[in-house]
C-alpha cells in the first residue's frame, strides 16, 4: 500500500475523499494540523497529499503548509486540491505550482475533477490516473538572483542557469551584452548586476537609445560643449560621464549608426572618448552594460552593425528568455503584480477563480512581463466583490484559449469535404495567430500567404469584424 494524507478540518471531506481513493492501493491518513502534516511528509513514503482549500479552511496554519511545500519541503510529491472553483489570494501562486490536479467540493458533497495545472487539462479519468500511478511529480523549485533592492526570481530550470552563471560574473568589472525581447526584463537585470557589484553606491545610468532621434545619441552618451551646433547654447556632460564610477546601461544599442559605433568600440577599449564638439580627451570609468531586443549577431550581416564592436559587447552575452518559455513563472508573476495593485489603490482581493488563471498562462504575452503586469493591474481594477476572475482580463487575453488546440481535427463522414477543409483552416489560422503573438504580419508570413490574402481568410471565417477597414489598409 503507498501512503498518502488528506489535511482538513472537516471529517465529511476526509470520508469522501476515502471513497474517492478506495478503489486504489493508496491509504490515507487524516491531519488537520499543518505542522504533524509537513512532518509526516518529510518522514518519507508518502506520495499523494490532499489538501483543502476552501477559503473559510484556510488559516494561516494551512498557508504555511502550502508554502512549505511550495518551497519543496518535499521535493516531490503529487499534490491535489480540493474546494471551489477559486484559490485563497494568500497563497494562489503557490497552490496553483503545487497542484497535480484540482477537485471542485460542491455543495452537495460531490468531487468534480476540474482542472490539472503542471499537466494540462483534468477530466475523471486523468483523477484516477494520477491515484493509480507511481509516478510523483517533481515541485518546481525557486531560483533568485538578488540585488539590493531588486529581485529576479524564476523556477524555469533553464533560466536558473542564466541566473547563476549572472551571480558568477555580476562583481566583476567587464562589458555585459543582454539580449531579451521587449519586456522581458533587460533593465531590471542590469540593475541587479549593478547593485551586486562593488559599484553599487556610485550611479546607474540608463539611456534607450532607441527614444532618442539618431543625431542626438552622440551628444546624449558623450555631451557637447557649447556651440557645437545649433541649439547647443551651453555644455553638457553625456551618459558616460555622468555614470562616473558606476554603471551605463545602454538599451537599444542596435539603432547606433557606424559613427556612434566607433566612438563607443574607442571607449570600450581605450576608456576615452571626446564630447562633441571638443577635441579634449575624456576619461570613462563607468562600467557598460548594452542591451537589445535584437540579434546582433544577424545585423553584423545584414544591418552595417560593426563586427568588431559585437565581439567585444558579446565576450558575455546573456539571453533572458521570454515568458511564453517561462509558463511555469507567469502565476506567480501576475500574483505580485496583484498584491502591488491592490496596495497601491486600496483594493482587497480575497480569491482568484481557476478561469483566471487559465486565461493568462495560455496566452503567450509577445510583451512579455510588461505586458503581463499592465493586463493585471487592469484586471485588479475591475474585479467586483473581492474576486479575480478571467473576465476582469481584456477580450484580447480571454478569446486566446486555444493553446492546446489540434490544427486538424477528426474527419466527419457526414459532413461534406468542404465543410470540413474550413473548418480545419479556421482553427489552423486561430492556432497560428497565437503562435505569434497576434501579430498578423507574422502570422501571414508563417503560413506563406500575404498579408491581404490573410485579412481575407479571417474576414471569411468571422475572426475579425465584418467591415472591412482593415482590409483596405492592408491594401
């Protein structure tokens, strides 16, 4: 027999859930205390835990259960929650980590399996699957690379190797390169390198050179003197000076021309540069960190980005990796975001609904964490009566909810060949606007059709509104 506990305080839960198990080689055990609970757990042996999480069930002896296991009290462990169809708000992120599989406890002291998390989608028969397996499931573990102030934390295993090879090099006084798409965290990052080296009492600076017009980056990183051209009617220290001895982060470093490229490769290697204007040598003793949404590497073949400069910014080059690669961090994201929502503007949530998060982790937030932070904040907004749920989002999360969705289905012998092409086109394009992010340029490049021959198709299979003003621009 394996062993398995139901952690309650309501002795009906624990004899339905001996019903639910009766049937299997587990034998269960009753606790309702959180701490004979964990001890139980890390005795060893046991496999399978039940736990309630009905909001009037859990105190504060329960939350520190849940996020003992969070924290992999018990590395691994097949974890299944019961109650309603929403998460206490205290430790939403964590259970939805931990939980294998969900049961909704009705009023009439029924057991609906309604949604399995780290495993995709629950049904009755999947319930009875996990019961009856000898497999556990391996809780994600946490990961954090700490600033001073800031925090970077994820349990994507592939990103912790980022993480700690970043805590290897961050004190020590070299040019980092961070590429990431937009959003993905490259300031914050920079900032955590910053605060984690010995610079981290002198400035950081951070210039987008992106914002700026292209004749206004040189004077912006290195300053002008005065009359060095139209408007320049005093001096003015750059980036790189007003950095002093701490740490210039440029972002956006793709959009540099060939002119502004060999001052900065000058000041990578030699330290000097001159202000504009001026033949004075100056002397930088900031540490550079670069950074862009770009692949630099590709623009030193196509774009005139210099190769030279690419090699020295790249010596070490790190990649954050976006949140469509990251599902298992998207929870607990959206979970601080909520509670930094709700603190600034007075706003007490009590329960996220299961719908909730189903709507942003089966997104794929091509604006990554900014992105993800705005639609939360917005959803906190407008949630009603304490509760968090799936329709607070915008229409443009909720309506992608096709993540595991097929691109053919099974043929209908009664339907006509027609019907049934359509059919499979449609979803095909529905699956392929996800893929990118929405994006339809992407999404017509993707299929290899233009961009007008893709408004046609979604105009005729009702996905986007019938006038056709979209249309006509696209023409």
């Amino acid at each position: 027999m394996r062993s398995g506990i139901a952690f309650t305080k309501d002795c009906q839960l624990y004899n339905d859930l001996q019903k639910e198990v009766c049937e299997t080689d587990i034998s269960l055990k009753f606790f309702d205390h959180a701490e004979e609970a964990l001890v139980a757990l890390q005795s060893g042996g046991v496999g399978t835990i039940f736990i309630d999480v009905r909001a009037n069930e859990v105190d504060s002896e329960t939350v520190a259960l849940i996020k003992a296991i969070a924290n992999r009290a018990v590395p691994k462990l097949n974890v299944i929650t019961v109650g309603s169809t929403a998460f206490p708000v205290g430790c939403a992120s964590e259970l939805f980590l931990i939980s294998a599989c969900h049961l909704e406890y009705t009023n009439d002291r029924r057991l609906n399996p309604c949604g399995r998390y780290l495993n995709g989608i629950a049904d009755e028969n999947s319930l009875r699957e996990l019961l009856n397996s000898q497999k556990v499931q391996s809780i994600p573990k946490l990961h954090t690379l700490e600033g001073g102030e800031t925090a970077l934390k994820t349990r994507e295993p592939s990103f912790y190797e980022v993480l700690q090879d970043l805590k290897r090099i961050a004190h020590r006084n070299v040019t980092i390169l961070i590429i990431g798409e937009t959003g993905t965290g490259k300031t914050t990052l920079a900032r955590i390198i910053h605060e984690r080296s010995t610079r981290r009492e002198q400035p950081f600076q951070h210039l987008a050179c992106g914002a700026l017009p292209g004749d206004l980056i040189e004077s912006e990183l290195f300053g002008h003197v005065k009359g060095s051209f139209t408007g320049a009617d005093r001096n003015k220290i750059g980036r790189f000076q007003a950095a002093g001895k701490g740490t210039l982060l440029l972002d956006e470093i793709d959009v540099l021309d060939v002119k502004q490229q060999a001052k900065l490769l000058k000041v990578i290697e030699t330290g000097e540069y001159e202000m504009v204007g001026s033949t004075e040598q100056m002397i930088s003793e900031a540490r550079l960190i670069t950074a862009s949404n770009i692949n630099l590497e590709d623009l030193t073949e196509s774009s005139g980005f210099r190769s030279d400069l690419y090699y020295r910014l790249s010596v070490l080059e790190f990649r954050l990796f976006p949140l469509r690669d990251r599902v298992v961090d998207i929870v607990p994201l959206a979970m601080q975001f909520v509670s930094e929502c709700c603190q600034e503007h007075d706003i007490e949530i009590n329960l996220v609904e299961r719908d909730f998060f189903d709507a942003v982790c089966r997104y794929k937030w091509p604006g990554n964490i900014r992105e993800l932070k705005n639609h939360v904040r917005r959803a906190v907004l407008f949630a009603e009566e304490g509760r968090l749920q799936a329709k607070d989002l915008s229409s443009k999360i909720t309506q992608f909810q096709f993540s595991n969705m097929e691109p053919f289905t099974d043929l209908d012998e009664k339907k006509s060949l027609a019907t049934q092409v359509a059919k499979n086109e449609r979803e095909l394009l529905i699956q392929a606007l996800q893929v990118n992010g929405n994006n339809r340029t992407q999404t017509a490049k993707s299929l290899g059709i233009s961009r007008v021959g893709l408004y046609k198709k979604l105009r005729r299979h009702g996905l986007i509104e019938k006038d056709a003003s979209d249309l006509r621009k696209a023409s």
